[in-house]
C-alpha cells in the first residue's frame, strides 16, 4: 500500500471523510547535521486536511513530523493547537513523526519547533476555526461576528437562543482541499489563554505507570531480537568470521553481507549467547589517540606567528574541548517490520524522514516503501540525527522475513554514535586602557561555526572556522559549537577584563550592545549579589552569558575549589534565560535546568578517550555524568517572560554558559585559569 | 532449553523459561509481559532497571535470577493501584518530575524503597539515595520536589 491510500484508509476509519493532501517528500541526503544550515528537501503541504483532523468525537488530531524526545514539544504543540482551536489540551490528539501519515519535516533539531512548527500547526488550527465559525454562521443564519467558539462548541455571543454546534457536527462540512492561508491572525501572547500556562506532560501517567511504549518496548509477532557483530576497533574490516558454532543453536538465524554480520534469535539472551560464539578476525588499521587531540585538530596550521596589534593589554590563548558523547538513557534501538512489500521501523530518531531515506537507500527500495514512526523517545540531545539501529533492523528484517528488534549495548552507543566535536581555539584579543575591546582574533579547529560571532562590541572582528580531519565520528550536539565557542569566548572575556583590573561583569557590560543578553546578565547578577558579598575562603564567583537559537542565557556561580585536593563543587548557580514569549514556564522552566546541570557534565567530567580505534572509556562507569549529587545546593532559575517577542525555542541555548561561568568562578577561588573541558586541575 | 524457574514477582507466582544465570529485567521485559523497567547501561550504573527485591532497591540488570529465587520482586507496575496512582506517582506527574521519562521507573522504585525505610527524609538524604539512578535530562530538581512531595502526602500531611 502506497503512503498516501493508508493514510486515506485511516481517515475513512476515523470518520472524517477528509481528503488526503498528496504529500511529495524528497530524498534527503545522508549526512550527520549540524555543520550550519540543512538542506531544504521535499514539499510541505498548506492543506488543512494534512495538519489537522476533527474527528466525530471533537477530537482533533494533529499531523507534525516533529518528534517528542523528552523536550515536551507534544505537549507545548498541544497547547498551541488548543489555544487556537478554542478546544481544551485534553482533546487534542498529537501524531507525530509517522512518515505515513505526517507532513515532511527535516527534523527536530536546531530549536525549530517553537518559532516555525507551531506558527503552522497554529495556522492550521486558527484556520480551522474560522471556518468552523464560518459554517456555523451560515446555519445560524446569522453573521460570523455573533459567533464565538470555545471548548469545542460555537454559539451566539449575545442572546443565546440555545442553538450551538459542537465541533464534530460542523467539521463534516469543512471543504476537503481547504487550504491554509499564508497569512492566519494568531492570538497575541497578551490574550493566551492556554499557551503560556505550566501545564504537565500530557503523557505524565503513562510514564510513571511503565505504560509508555518507547521503541524497545514495542513487540510484533514472530518478531526476532538481533545483535550486529561489532569489531574492536573502529574502522576495521572484516577479514573472517566463522558462525557455525551459532549455527548449531536451535531458533538462531545469521545475516551477512559484508562487513555487516548480526544474529537473530527469539530471545535476546540467545542473541547474546549465539554472539559470542563467532570468531572473527578484522583487519585493523592505525588510529591516534586523545592525547594528540590538540596537533591533529590544527592540523597543518603553523601557530600565527604576526605580532599582534597593539593595545593597553594583549591576551594570547589557546582553548580546547574533547569529544563528548550524548548518552541518551535509552540506547538507539529499532523494531522493523518487513511485510514483503514494505518496511515499517519503529525507531526513536529526530529525523523521521531522514531515516526513512536512510532505510530505502540501505534496502534499495523506494521511499514510498519505508515507513518510519517515532516513538516519543528517551532524548537525543542531538545524537539521534542518523538511523544507525534503524538501518541494522530493516536489513535484518528484509533478510529474514520477520519483524526483527534491535538495541544498541552502551558500550555501542559510546563507540559507535557520533560525538559531539573536539575542538581548538587560537585566539588573540587587546583591549584598551578604557576597558573597550581593541581586536580580536579567534579561529575555531573542528568544533564548528555555531557561536562563532562574538556579540561584544569590536572593530573588525577576524573570527573563523575551520574545519579539520576528525579522528572520531563527530555531529550534532545540544546547541552544537555554541558550548565550546561560548567557553573560549567568555573564558577569554574574563581574562581580559582581570587584565585589565575591571571587575569581569562591568567588562561585558561595557562591550556589550545587545540588549536582550544585557538584561539577563544583569539580572544574573542581581539575583545572585554580585558586587554585595566576598566569598568565603576557597571560594570564588564566576558568571557568564551567551546566545543561540533566538534565547540568551546568563549564569552566576559560586565554586568551591581545592586545587591540591584536585576537587570542584558548584555550591550555588543562578540562571536567567529569555526566549520571547514563554509558551509553557514549567517545560521552559525544565529546559533550561536540565540543560544548566547536563551543561556541568561538559564543564566538569565528561571527556571521551580513545586510542587506535577503541573508545576506552566507552562505559556508564568510566563515563562520568551529572547525577543527584552534584546539582548545587542553591539553584535559582528565572525565566524573563517578553511576551512582546516572539517565541524561540528553548531546548538548546541554556546549556551554553555554564562551563566558562564555572571556569571563571575556578580563578577567582584559586587564581588557576583552566583553559581546557573538562576543567580540571592538572596534578 | 528445557530450564524452568518460578519467580514471585509483584505478588503473583511465575514460571519462566530461562536459567539461573540469565538476568532479571529481561525476563522481566520480555518474559513477563513488564516492559516499565528499562535497559539504560546494563552495567548496574544508570538504574534504569530498579526494581525492590525483598524490600531492597536493586538494578535488575545484573541481577542474576539465581539471586532472587524465592524473593519478592516489586516492579514499577505494582505501584498503582488500579487506577489509583501511588503517591509517588501522583507526585511525579504534578510536580512534572520528568523530561523524556526514560529513566522515571527506575526513580520511582528507588524513591519508594527510600519512602518505605525513612519517612521524612531530607534533601541530603534524598540525593545520595538516588545518587545510583541517573537523570540525563537532568530533572534531578524537580525530582527531588516530588520525592518530598510524596513523603509529605504519606505522612499524612497537606501540601
């Protein structure tokens, strides 16, 4: 069945009778994200019919391509579709990520679904009423402007003389191919009645029953659990593998193709069991190591050598971050389901399309014979770009004929996902005797061009990117380059104004013109009391600000820090973030924390090792992550509702602040400057 | 395979086919019909898998079904009752204790053994007893509101 009848015959079974928009989606190229903009691909539809659906029991169900990855855009899509459609949130029904049967989408990333999914969905929505309204007026026989719609039901604004429709009556008569005009009047934040509210997860109750079906929760009859043979190093071939001792067990199949070589088996211990049994040979070739991260991210790049231009202080600096990984706590993983004619994968990825491209191009079918259905999942943070479990299952599947599960082991997920990118910045900067900044020169090794702009005031600014042979698969992350850019730029900052003899927060104010991360620096530092208190022995004070994706976050912290003892804590952080109008302040809210204290693991632990093609801190317990005990004992989050901006997105930039607002708080506590993540003291 | 052991698990008797090597949360996921508990390292260092064995919080990922014959076996699906959620539960959900809620299972029976031993715990205590189950979303605050939310509703106090 092609994409487009299954989607109509799930219409006919919900009861609308609408028609089904023909959607045209493109290939997407195969490519990990996160290296500037994405390649616009395929054609999203303006007909009502493909966003949104009323069905006979006033339910509206909503079609977005975005995915739910614990960033709790279903439940802020919700909100935006209620507010809208003057429904309540309970009645609105989210589908998402389902090839089938939503609207092309090139991915759930880059802090897009607040400022552009949800204007459409609202659109549609706001169209929807309208034309509700409309139709409404007509059988009243009375004028749209007597009208108004709430919780599902329009009547007469005045003079009720009893009559009202509910939604489900009227929406039988909303034309099929009605399209959504380019321009739709939302509701202003001002007048939300819905948006803005802290509304929980619509899914809480399923996720603190275990009800909640995440992709390796999913089972299908017959279905098969898989293990992909992995070599011990990356980038080895496979020379031989000899299977006949997995052969023997009884209900164990084997796929091959090339270096491609999995198990499949009824249960996933006999995978394991049946796994184990092949000998293998791999043909391994040399590969370096972290410790000479730093010279090959240079790469040929002699240090610059110019003398610097003058000015009353001059900094000359090297910064540098490690791989890290994402660690999402649930492994990738896939359930495929090969059928004879078409692929169906369940598969927790931010790019549902991408990976359905992924899939036909892996099986060489066509896309209309993929279908990929994301599960809300257990994050990405920016790791799930690419359909790795996903590719594996389907391949298994179409050799086998069965419905096949596949999970990644953490040690895969450590060795085989792409990290986020190591990096090298050179910089060389000058202020002058006022405190104003002379030059600045920043050159940015491999980790990329996200938060290159510095927002400090300074005439001509060299600030470039370049991009170097990465040992490591590397892609996105949480707010990609923006971490390690605002650590070398904040960190440098703060040297610069220490240089100088000015306190570092009036050093930013003095350079900084950007109004918005003006007010939340300021209003970090007020919060906090900067300037009111000295710190007490062993401690000291740090702050920090940055942009990305339409927010700007600041953060003031106060670190204990023994340098003898090798030790750090975060005693106490505080946090102002601002993104436009906040949507939900309790997701807003949980956003921006929870990127703040995953933001520490990146300030203070976390760090890949490798060498020769082995990830060898490739363990939950020799990777060290942010857990109960080190969230600091005083947090202060404030959010700057500017319900006079528009909305940006608020899952990314948070995490950008912290590690250089750590790292200055280290040198006031110390006088130790740490110009490497994780910062740590050299013993 | 011809191996059979019965397990007690949240209240009822079950055989399963497996030996006494072969690890409890899968037998749990996929023998037992429970997929509430979940794989997050199987190393025993995220506890994504907890389930309460005899009382005790424990990663069912490496606990070997020979460890917990004979033992009572509480997963996250025998917290409500009924419809009723627990007060842990409930807590979770008002407070929004959760971002992707991966790791939420896992929280709540660790949190319920806490609620079970110590009924008034503090902050300090809160932390390092769940310092073994990992947040990656980092919802650790808004949890650690919920826990002392739940406390609070068990002891018989008004929020």
């Amino acid at each position: 069945m092609s994409a487009f009848l299954s989607r109509r015959a799930l219409l006919k079974r919900l009861g609308g009778g609408l028609l089904v928009a023909v959607l045209g989606p493109r290939v997407l190229a195969q490519r990990e994200s996160g290296r500037g903009g994405q390649r616009q691909g395929g054609n999203v539809p303006q007909n009502l019919a493909a966003w949104l659906h009323i069905g006979a029991d006033g339910v509206a169900t909503v079609y977005t391509g975005k995915v739910e990855v614990g960033q709790n855009a279903r439940t802020a899509l919700s909100q935006s579709v209620a507010e809208e459609l003057c429904v309540s949130v309970a009645s609105v029904k989210m589908v998402m990520g389902d090839t089938d049967l939503c609207p092309f989408d090139q991915g759930t990333f880059g802090s897009r679904t607040t400022p552009a999914m949800m204007p459409q969905i609202r659109r549609a929505a706001a169209t929807a009423r309208e034309t509700l309204l409309e139709l409404a007026a007509k059988k009243m026989g009375v004028e749209r402007s007597a009208l108004r719609a709430e919780n599902g039901k329009v009547f007469r604004l005045i003079g009720s003389n009893g009559a009202e429709f509910s939604y489900a009556e009227l929406a039988r008569e909303i034309p099929p191919d009605l399209v959504i005009p380019s321009e739709v009047k939302l509701t202003p934040a001002s007048e939300w009645k819905t948006m803005g509210k802290p509304t929980t997860k619509v899914t809480g109750r399923a996720i603190v029953t275990g009800t909640h079906g995440y992709t390796v929760d999913h089972k299908l009859p017959g279905m098969l659990y898989a293990k992909v043979l992995r070599p011990l190093a990356l980038k080895a071939e496979l020379v031989s593998a000899n299977t006949s001792e997995a052969e023997k067990l009884e209900g164990v199949r084997i796929v091959r193709d090339g270096n491609f070589l999995a198990v499949a088996a009824p249960t996933a211990r006999l995978a394991d069991k049946a796994l184990i049994t092949i000998k293998s040979d791999w043909k391994e070739t040399p590969q370096p190591s972290n410790k000479e991260l730093v010279g090959i991210l240079r790469g040929s790049e002699a240090p610059a050598t110019e003398a610097m231009p003058a000015a009353a202080k001059q900094l000359k600096a090297s910064y540098m971050c490690p791989f890290i990984a994402h660690v999402p706590l649930e492994p990738r993983a896939a359930v495929a389901d090969w059928d004879g004619k078409k692929m169906t994968v369940y598969t927790g990825t931010q790019r549902p399309f991408g990976v359905r491209g992924e899939v036909a191009q892996a099986l060489g079918i066509p896309e209309n014979q993929v279908r990929v259905i994301v599960p809300d999942t257990g994050s990405g943070y920016g790791g799930k770009h690419t359909g790795d479990a996903a590719v594996e299952a389907a391949r298994i599947s179409k050799a086998l004929g069965k419905p096949v599960k596949l999970m990644w082991t953490r040690n895969e997920e450590f060795t085989f996902a792409y990290f986020r990118p190591a990096g090298v910045v050179d910089l060389s900067a000058g202020a002058n005797a006022d405190g104003t900044l002379a030059f600045w020169n920043y050159t940015n090794f491999n980790s990329g061009g996200a938060g290159l702009n510095s927002p400090y005031a300074v005439e001509n600014p060299r600030q470039l990117f370049k991009q170097a042979d990465s040992p490591l698969r590397q892609g996105s992350y949480r707010a990609l380059a923006s971490t390690f850019n605002h650590f070398a730029r904040e960190t440098a900052m703060d040297e610069l104004a220490v240089a100088c003899g000015m306190d570092p927060l009036a050093f930013r104010v003095k350079n900084l013109r950007n109004e918005r991360l003006l007010a939340v620096l300021q209003a970090a530092a007020e919060k906090f009391g900067w300037g009111k208190t000295k710190p007490a022995e062993g401690r000291g004070y740090g702050l920090a600000c940055g942009m990305e994706k339409g927010g700007y976050v600041a953060n003031v912290v106060e670190v204990q820090a023994d340098k003898n003892a090798g030790q750090v804590r975060v005693m106490r952080c505080v946090t102002v973030f601002e993104c436009g109008a906040v949507v939900n302040p309790l997701h807003c809210e949980n956003q921006v924390v929870g990127s703040v204290i995953q933001g520490m693991g990146g300030a203070l632990f976390e760090e890949i090792e490798f060498e020769n093609g082995r990830i060898t801190n490739g363990w939950m317990s020799r990777y060290r992550v942010p857990r109960y005990t080190d969230v600091p004992q005083q947090l202060d989050t404030i959010l700057l509702d500017r319900k006079d901006l528009p909305s940006a997105g608020a899952g990314e930039c948070a995490i950008v602040a912290i590690a250089p607002a750590i790292g200055n708080a280290i040198f006031a506590a110390t006088g130790e400057r740490l110009r490497s993540l994780p910062l740590r003291f050299s013993t | 395979m011809g191996q059979s052991i019965e397990l007690l698990v949240n209240g009822s008797k079950r055989s399963v086919n497996a030996g006494p090597d072969d690890f409890l949360l899968e037998i749990l996921r996929d023998d037992l019909g429970l997929p509430g508990s979940k794989f997050g390292c199987g190393e025993g260092e995220c506890g994504a898998c907890t389930v309460i064995v005899d009382g005790a919080h424990t990663k069912s990922c490496i606990l070997p079904l020979s460890a917990v014959e004979g033992k009572a076996i509480r997963t996250v699906e025998s917290l409500a009752n009924g419809e009723t959620l627990s007060p842990l539960q409930d807590a979770f959900v008002e407070e929004d204790a959760m971002q992707c809620g991966y790791c939420v299972s896992g929280m709540l029976m660790a949190a319920t053994a806490l609620l079970e031993k110590n009924k008034n715990p503090s902050e300090r205590e809160i932390r390092d007893h769940m310092r073994g189950n990992i947040c990656r979303c980092c919802a650790y605050p808004r949890m650690v509101k919920a826990i002392q939310r739940a406390a609070k509703t068990m002891r018989g106090e008004k929020s």
